[in-house]
C-alpha cells in the first residue's frame, strides 16, 4: 500500500527572513468586502486579533449559525493576513455526509510540508510522514500526532508568520477537531494564529471551551435593509418588509430568499437550493417520520406537538411518537420549547421542506385538516391547500369564514381566504366578486403589491359597476397613472349587498383626495346619505368624518354614540370609528376606542398592528393636551414602526415629536425634510393641517402671539378648508387677548358658530365656550366663566390651564388677590401636568402681580414647613418619583396606579409645595425640613 503513494515532499531550504511589524504589515482599514455590510466591529477584532497573532500567537473562535457571515469574515481575515506577508494553511469540513477521519488535517499538514527542512521538525516529521503514507496512524501515532502536528507548524512559523484557518469546524472529522483544538490552545510564543468558524453544537463545543470567542449575531434591521439595498435593488416596500421579517438579519437569507409568492400552490415556506443546503444540509437523510414531521411543523408553526405528531402520522400512515423529534434536535433544526417545535430560525422552515413535492405537500395540508377542529379557520385553510380544481362549496365556506379571520384580528390570513376563494369558484361574478374583496381588504393592510395583483384579476371578471370603479382605482393606486376621484355625484345607486360593500370601499379610497373639492365633498356627502342601511357602519363613518368634519360633524357624533356594545367590532373598524370620532373633536372617545383596539392586538401577538394604533393614540393626547403621553406614544411608535420596516410610520411619529416639543417649549424648529414629510403623508394624510395649527398653537405658547393669531384668523375664515384649526379656538383666544384684540376674535367666533350651526359637535362647543370665556369683558365675564367652569374639563387639561389662567387674570383685575393667587395656581399646576414648560416664566409673572411670594425663586411657597406636614406619604412619593423626571405613566407602574390618578396626585401637590413646573420639585423636596 506504501509503494502506491507518492509523497510531495521538498527538502528546499527555508529563507531566513525578518518577519514583519505585525502594526505596520496589517492595512490600516480591512478592506472593503460586498458581503460584509454591517460586520465593522467583527473586522476591526480580525485585524487587532491578526495584530496579537503575528506578536505572540493567538486563536479566535467565529461562531454564529448558518449563513450569518463566517465564511465571508474568515476570508477577509485570510485577505488581511495575506497582505501582511503570513503563510495562510485552511482546510474545511464537509457538510451533509460523512468526512473519513484525519481528512480535515490532511488539508492543513500536507502543504505544510512542502519547502520544510527535515532538521527544522526536530525529528517529528517522520510521524507525519507515516500518517500521510497509511491514512490511519497506529495507535501510538495517534497519541503522539497532535504534538508532531504543533511542532510542525511552531517551525513553519518561526521563519514565517503563520495563520491556520479553519472553517466549519463542526463539520470535520472528529480526530481532526481533536488535533487542530490542542494546536489552538498552544499558540502562545509563537507568531501564529488559529481562526476557526463554527456553528453552535451542543455536542461539539467543549474541546472549543477555553479559546476566545468572536459572536455573530443577526443584522440589524438598518444594516438589512442596507444589505438588500446594495445586493438586492428594486424591490417594493411590501417585498422588502416580508425578506426583512423571514431573514431575521441572517445575511444569506437575505440574499437568498425568493421572493413570496402567492401563486404556489400548495402553500410551502420558500426557500433556495443554497440556502436549504447551508440552513438544513442535513435533512434529505434524516428519518422519513421526522420528515413528516418538520413538514407539517413548516405548514403549520402555531400548532403543538402532539397535534403535530398526529398529522405527520396522518401523512406517513406509521404512528409517531416524541422520538421523532430527537433527530431533528441533533442537526440544531428545532427546538421543543414545552409545547411547540420552533425552528432554529425562520427561514429554517422553508429549508426542510425545500425539496418536498407537491403531493406530498398537499397530502400534508390534509392531515393538518384531518386533525383540526371541525370550526377552525386554519382547518379550512389547509383544507383549500389540499384540493386541486374548483370546489364551489369549499369557496363558499371560506368566503363566510374569512369574517370570522378578520374579528380574530388575523387580516394577512383573511386576504389567503378571499383569494383562495377566488380561484376556487367556478362562476366568473363569485371570482371577481372575492378577487376583488381580497384587494380591498389587502389595500387596508397595506399590502399594495397584492392588493394591484388581486384588483387586475378581478377586472378579468364581471363586475358590478361601482365594483368596476373601486378594481381601477387600486390598480392605479401608488403608480404614476393614478388620477383624481371620479365625481361621486355620477356614481350609481348601489343595487343589492354585494354594492353596498363597494360602495363603501370606494368612498374610503376617495375620502382622502377630496380635500379642499367643495363640490365633489358634498357629492359624496349625498351619496353617502343614499345608504341608509349602513348609516352605522365604521366605514362610512370614517368617511364622512374625513370629508365633512364641519358639515356632519355632530352626526358622527350621535351615530357613534349609539354603537353599543362594540365587543363584536373588529379591530380594525375600532381604528376606523376611532379616527372617525378624533376627526369630529372628541380625542378621549378616540383614545378610548383606539386603546380598545391595541388590547385586541396585543392579546393576538401582532406587534405590526401597534404603530399605527400608537400614533393615532398620540394625535388624541395631542388634542387632548397631554403633551407628556403624546410625546411616550409617539416615541414607542418610531420605534416599533423602525423594527417592523414601516418607514411611513416611523416618519410620521418624528415629526409629530418634534411638533409636541415645540408645543412644550415654544420653539419653532425648522421645517422637515421633504422627504421624511412625504413618507409622513402615506401614515397619515392630514399631516401638513396638524403642523400648520401645531406650529401656529406652538407660536401663541412661546409669546409669540402676533404670529399665531395672523395665521389661526386666516385659517378659522375657512373651517371647511382646515377643520383642525377648530382644535386650536383656544389659543386663538389667548392670541386675541394678548394683542388686545378681543373684539375681532369675538366676531370670529360669533361667525364660526353661525356657519357650524347644528352641525356643531359637543366637544367644539365646549371649545367655543372656553374661548368665549377668555375673550370675554367685564359685562359677561362671571357668567361665560361660570358656564365655562360648568362643563367636564378636567379631563381636557389644554382647556382647562388656559381658562383657569385668564379667571386668575380676571380676578386680579377686580383686586380679588386672594381668590387670583389661587386661580394661577391651579393654572401652573394644570400647565405642569401637560409638560407645558413655556408657561412656566408667564405663570410666575401672573403671579408676582397678584402679590404671590417668591421664596428661593418658587413662587407660591406656603412658608417654613415640613413636607412631611404637607404631604401625605404616598404623596411625598409621588413628588419624589416626579422629581426626578418619571412620567405619569413611569409613576403609574411603579405604584401600580393609573396615570390619570397620578396626575390628581400632582394637581393637590403643587399648590401646597407652591411650585408650577416639575422641575422645581426636586428643589422644594431637597431639604426635607423646610420647604
């Protein structure tokens, strides 16, 4: 067997030179590598770790799973070490079979051995000689080989520096692991490194225990989304959301993934042969009833184990137990968390199952059917996976169930229902009747390269006309062709349910456009009044709030009153009525339905339904006055909104943050970035009214009332064209009084009240009426005070502050010191609350010129006493917890209190510390003995 083997070796003599600086060899930056977006910190640690290898020896351990960059960093550092004049050895495991033993160290030792002296091996080299001649070593080689292989290569560094780079060790044979780990752990003296990649194996990681490691985690999401910017161009957001959201920041996933589509059928997670082969490269040999297994794991995620077990049997005809699983446990493909199998990582699924054919697949989706509940939406879904053909009965059931889909807050899979429908039907209507529900219903989702898809298939079918009208205009929405409304006053009378439901789809998808278009607004008003069968319905609500916030704006109100109870309403029609009422002026009603909303869809785990809801719950504490809540909500929205790739979103909740700050201080920042403003404008459309009242409101809050009071008389002139600024009476008002032009404000509103008449809805009749107070004259300014204090303003602080600071003025002005002092106060303490930080100079102003004290620059001060005498204990926390900058809400959770009840805290505190603004707290509190 030895005379069949030729041995490679040279006995060339070693040059003896100098080895380099390892500081001046190194490049001062790595270099730039295509595949290596947002691996920055993992390349600066190559290089100081080559740095530390070529001094005195050193060996790093890559770890992280498959497809997160190891080979593309190991070959970088290679790059590197290469350019740094060292001698570079590698060798690779085989995946996906069996490697015969030593062959992994076979790859590193025999170049090696070319150009060594056989002096230089102090007498090693003849072991290693001998393994390279018979394969397999005897027993007393094997013991004495690791040694032969550290001195072999201990020489080759000693006239050169050396890299030995290992990748995918947990792939090698296990002699070999064993051998290049001593070397590993014995680099010290010696100009020599060991860069090895590893997945993690629970099996294989101890002889790695004690050598650094290096981690790789998933991308970030930015770093992602920078990935697939450069390798990847030209996809739609909708494209770009779905690769970022199965990648989980895996690099080759990203490059890798197909794109989703909805046509396969049946349905199977996608995948790639690259990306199966490195993600489950194992898995073709594993046991057929593990196959199974993982298969109607992939098809169905949310189900448990045991209904799993059951299926898999289903598919195979054999009985499977909890033994099934183990095989899979071992390749690292599935974790059994207690109840369910979770894939090692989501685009894992698509990788066991890339090599499945369609009959066994769909012999799948029926056992999963077989094993469901008899009413389960899911059942029918795999039920409509597993036909081939039209079955009309079958689209009829899932046509009635996607409802059902739809109040279990599972949109996605009611859009697979209505579209699965569609192709199920035989007759032409029934298919461009779904086709066309499935891209409504996507279009609200935002799924918009669906929704263009699902709206030119039902063009392909008869349609009803107002159905006509609403397929064009989705396949025209968000492309360069989309034109303006039709005139709604040519629309047809819908005839029947089946119109009904068009037309109320078709007023959502024109409402938007129509601002500003007197004539086709009332056209739609009319046509909207034609559907007296669904006077209640969220939808149309919507829709005449959108576009007749003044003229309807008290028939929002009483329809919405009326809808009682709303536990059967989905969710997203709570959006709906909740955008509505918010439109009309009632921001607590919208907060309540909005919160209604976000309970349902934390309850269902759909985290990508939060910022929409969250930014709508921060334009009601915006109108509200709550400044502190809206900037929380606004904040927890960007940054929800950056997590799932809504960019609209997350665009939006920052330019409504930077309006709020500016409403705190009265500062008018600079105007926004056109396109950060445009990407608003898709969240939410009315964007440029909100900044137009916010930072004229913002103008009036810092003193600049000349400015403020120029731009609201202008916009109040035409409540028609910018509603919002009906929300902005109030500072109006205070604008007018400070520039001593009550009297024209006054006739502003007398006409403002004319023109709304009773359309006018009760929360802009409380604005006129507190608006109305502040303007008014020593005539009738007890009674429109009195009216004013009458209604329920408490929970309107941005009413409220302003009312109690003009009566405090008002009373100042008839020398009621007493009764002002008082007033200001709880002005100071109601501005406080709302973070109103711009008041805080004002109020104390006021209150010098009622005669208030100023003690230690707090005015209001009650005099040398304890706070322990003025507070109770639960106060003295609370003012303390306020003190140092907690929130309502911080506080709230903390003392397991609401935070309105946090804010009553507050309201009683201040007065009896004598302090207006929080940040004075810490300064009344810091001596406990006097206040």
């Amino acid at each position: 067997m030895n005379a069949q083997i030729e041995l490679p070796f040279f006995t060339a003599v070693e040059e003896d030179r100098p080895a380099p600086s390892p500081v001046t060899a190194l490049p001062r930056q790595p270099p730039r590598h295509s595949g290596l977006v947002g691996r920055e910190s993992e390349l600066r640690e190559l290089r100081g770790f080559l740095c530390e290898a070529m001094a005195h020896g050193a060996a790093r351990v890559l770890r992280g799973h498959a497809g997160s960059g190891k080979s593309e960093l190991l070959e970088a550092g290679v790059g590197m070490a290469a350019s740094a004049s060292m001698r570079v050895l590698r060798c690779t495991g085989i995946r996906g079979g069996t490697a015969p033993d030593l062959s992994g160290l076979l790859q590193i030792v025999r170049p090696a051995l070319r150009g060594l002296r056989r002096s230089s091996a102090d007498g090693r080299l003849p072991c290693l000689e001998t393994m390279l001649a018979d394969g397999v070593p005897t027993q007393d080689d094997r013991s004495r080989l690791p040694y032969a292989v550290l001195g072999v290569l201990e020489s080759i560094s000693a006239g050169q520096p050396l890299l030995i780079a290992v990748d995918d060790w947990d792939a090698l044979d296990e002699p070999s692991r064993e051998v290049l780990s001593f070397v590993a752990r014995r680099t010290t003296g010696h100009p020599m490194g060991v860069l090895i990649t590893s997945r993690p194996h629970r099996a294989r990681e101890a002889s790695l225990a004690a050598l650094p490691e290096l981690p790789l985690g998933p991308l970030t999401r930015a770093q992602s989304a920078a990935l697939l910017a450069a390798r990847r161009p030209g996809n739609d957001a909708q494209t770009v959301r779905e690769l970022l959201a199965t990648a989980a920041g895996n690099p080759l996933a990203l490059l890798e993934l197909p794109v989703r589509s909805e046509d396969r059928l049946p349905y199977a997670p996608a995948s790639s042969e690259r990306l199966a082969s490195a993600m489950a490269p194992g898995a073709a040999r594993l046991p057929q009833g593990t196959r199974d297994l993982l298969l109607v794991a992939a098809l169905h995620p949310a189900g448990e184990l045991p209904l799993l077990l059951s299926a898999a049997s289903g598919v195979g005809g054999g009985e499977l137990d909890f033994a099934a699983v183990e095989p899979a446990e071992r390749q690292g493909l599935v974790v059994f968390d207690g109840a369910r199998l979770v894939f090692s990582h989501p685009a894992t699924a698509g990788a066991v199952v890339h090599d499945v054919g369609a009959e066994r697949c769909r012999a799948a989706h029926a056992a999963l059917a077989a094993v469901l509940a008899r009413d389960s939406v899911q059942r029918l879904w795999h039920l409509s996976q597993a036909v081939e053909g039209p079955d009309p009965d079958l689209a009829r059931s899932l046509e009635a169930v996607h409802r059902r889909a739809l109040e279990q807050c599972e949109p996605p899979l009611a859009v697979r229902l209505l579209r699965r429908a569609a192709e199920l039907y035989r007759r032409p209507e029934d298919r461009g009747r779904c086709a066309l529900r499935a891209a409504l219903l996507a279009h609200e989702l935002g799924l918009e390269r669906m929704a263009r898809t699902m709206a030119h298939r039902a063009l392909r079918h008869p349609l009803r006309p107002l159905g006509t009208l609403c397929a064009q205009a989705l396949t025209l929405r968000g492309t360069r062709e989309e034109r303006g409304p039709a005139d709604p006053g040519a629309w047809p009378a819908p005839v029947g349910a089946d119109e009904e439901e068009s037309a109320l789809e078709l007023a959502l998808l024109v409402a938007p456009s129509l601002a500003g278009d007197t004539e086709r607004v009332e056209a739609l008003l009319i046509f909207l009044d034609r559907l007296p069968d669904r006077a209640d319905d969220p939808r149309l609500l919507y829709a005449m709030a959108l576009v007749g916030r003044v003229r309807r704006a008290a028939t929002v109100v009483a329809r919405l009153s009326a809808l009682q109870p709303l536990r059967d309403v989905p969710a997203g029609s709570l959006e709906h009525l909740g955008e509505a009422v918010l439109l009309t002026g009632d921001p607590l009603r919208a907060l309540d339905l909005s919160r209604q909303a976000e309970r349902r869809y934390r309850f269902h785990d759909l985290p990508d339904r939060m910022p929409r809801v969250l930014l709508r719950q921060g334009l009601a504490h915006l109108v509200a006055g709550d400044w502190g809540q809206s900037e929380q909500a606004f904040q927890k929205c960007a940054g929800l909104a950056t997590e799932h790739g809504q960019d609209h979103h997350a665009a939006a909740a920052k330019i409504l943050r930077e309006l709020v700050c500016a409403l705190r201080t009265g500062t008018v920042g600079r105007p926004s970035d056109t396109g950060v403003l445009a990407a608003a404008r898709r969240s939410v459309h009315l964007i440029d009214e909100i900044l137009t009242v916010g930072t004229a409101w913002a103008q009036v809050e810092g003193g600049d009332f000349d400015a403020g009071f120029r731009t609201l008389s202008v916009l109040l002139a035409d409540p028609h064209r910018c509603p919002g600024a009906l929300f902005a009476l109030v500072p109006f008002a205070e604008a007018a009084d400070a520039l001593n032009a009550a009297a024209e404000a006054r006739v502003t509103l007398r006409q403002l009240e004319d023109e709304l008449g009773a359309e006018c809805s009760p929360p802009v009749s409380v604005r006129l009426a507190v608006a109305r107070a502040v303007l008014a004259d020593g005539r009738d300014a007890q009674s429109r005070y009195e009216r004013a204090f009458a209604m329920d303003l408490p929970h309107l602080p941005s009413l409220e502050g302003p009312l109690r600071l003009a009566y405090g003025r008002e009373l100042r002005r008839r020398h009621q010191a007493a009764d002002s002092r008082l007033a200001l106060r709880q002005a100071a303490t109601v501005f406080t609350m709302l973070g109103a930080d711009a008041r805080a100079a004002r109020i104390t102003a006021e209150l010098r010129a009622s005669g208030e004290r100023v003690e230690n620059g707090t005015p209001g001060a009650p005099g040398s006493r304890s706070a322990r005498d003025l507070l109770s204990a639960q106060e003295l926390r609370i003012a303390r917890l306020a003190g140092r900058g907690l929130s309502n809400r911080q506080i709230g959770e903390l003392l397991k209190l609401a935070p309105r009840t946090i804010g009553a805290y507050l309201y009683r505190i201040f007065p009896r510390l004598g302090v207006t603004a929080r940040t004075q707290l810490l300064d009344a509190l810091r001596d406990d003995s006097v206040v």
